[in-house]
C-alpha cells in the first residue's frame, strides 16, 4: 500500500515509516528538515504542512499518518489546522484504507501547555467527524494518542536528572513509551484493524491515570 506520513525525519514519524517500509509498503514522508531513511521503498518530500499550497499532488494515497506536530509553538495551526487540511487533501477519497492521527494523552487530560492541550483536543474530535465520513468506503480514522515518548523534542526532560525522577514518579510503570512502540501502534491500527474506528486509544504507561504534567 502507498502510505503517507508526516513529520518522518525523526522521532515517532521515522520509526513509524520505517516500520511500514520493513513490512514492504511504499511509505512517502513529509517533513521540513530533509529525511534519512535510505530505501527504494522511501520518497521524501521537504515541506512545511503548513504551507498548503505549496504542498504536492498526490493520488492514491492508502494510508495516511497525521504524525507532524509542534510543542508551544503555533500548535494550533500545525497540530490541528495542518492537520485537517492534510486529511481533507489526501484522506478523504473512496480508496482510502485507513488515517491515524497522533495525539496526545494531554488532549484528554488538558495537563500541559494550553494551547497545545485544546490542538490535540480537537484532534480527537476531528478523528470521530473524519471516521464518520470515511466509513462509507470501508475505511477506519482513529487517533493514537501516546503520553511520555523518548525522542528528541522531549530531551530537555529526560536529560534533567531531578525532573526525570519526578516524571518517573507520575508514571505507573516507570518508563516511556519508545518510538518503536507507538510504530507497532500506528501499524496495528492502520494495516491490521479494520474494524475499530472514531476511537482515541491512549498509550501513556498509566500516566493518565495521575493527570500531573511535570515540565521545565
């Protein structure tokens, strides 16, 4: 299947392409810094979302990822408005299989930044109009919604000894989530369900369940 993901030059997104791509699908990647996946089955497009007319044309799209986003930084515009202009562009078409948006357990819990909170809020509505008007075609929209993950953007965290024990403290088990654990994730609900759909599934470790966001 061709599969679109954006935000693939690093983190989630990387991991997320580099699963489908193991698993022989042809994985198209957006992102404004250049990609870095080398393979046949790979195509990377250097490209803010947030451009919209600048963004390329594209048919046959199987499988769209919504994975790009920012943290305190104009999050409604890439986290949401980006995001539903991608859908809307390259999501909503009768061979449509499957779209994943990557949330955020804070868009239930509205424990972190307040803009970036009521962004990954309206992500989870936005999922349950887009499953509604997909589903005609036979095709699922859930939204992954993870809570702590290493990657880089979370490193000014994971790097503070004495912030990083009390985040430790916040979360049951004790750990975060790898990227390649939210791939597996992204994977399951866009290839293998096809039958759970309009639904915010959170992968946090039980962090949720505390509602503290500790933070610089």
């Amino acid at each position: 299947m061709k599969v679109l993901i954006t935000g693939s030059s690093r983190g989630i997104g990387k991991a997320i392409a580099e699963r489908f791509i193991k698993e022989g699908h042809d994985v198209i990647g957006f992102d404004k810094k250049p990609g870095s996946i080398q393979n046949d089955k790979y195509e990377h497009y250097i490209v803010d979302i947030c451009d919209f007319d600048k963004l390329p044309d594209l048919k046959d799209i199987d499988i769209l990822i919504n994975n790009a986003g920012t943290q305190n930084e104009n999050d409604i515009d890439t986290n949401l408005k980006a995001l539903i202009n991608m859908t809307e562009l390259y999501g909503i078409h009768k061979g449509i299989k499957a779209i994943l948006n990557i949330g955020s357990a804070s868009g239930h819990t509205g424990s972190e930044f307040p803009e970036y909170c009521a962004s990954k809020g309206g992500v989870i509505a936005y999922t349950k109009n887009v499953a509604l008007r997909i589903a005609e075609y036979g095709a699922v929209c859930n939204s992954l919604d993870p809570g702590g993950v290493i990657t880089p953007m979370n490193a000014c965290v994971i790097e503070d000894e004495k912030l990083w024990s009390k985040i430790m403290d916040e979360t049951p088990l004790r750990r975060w989530a790898t990227c390649e654990e939210i791939a597996e994730w992204a994977y399951f609900l866009t290839v293998v369900n096809r039958f759970a759909t309009g639904q915010s599934i959170v992968v946090d470790g039980g962090e949720m369940i505390n509602y503290n966001f500790i933070w610089k």
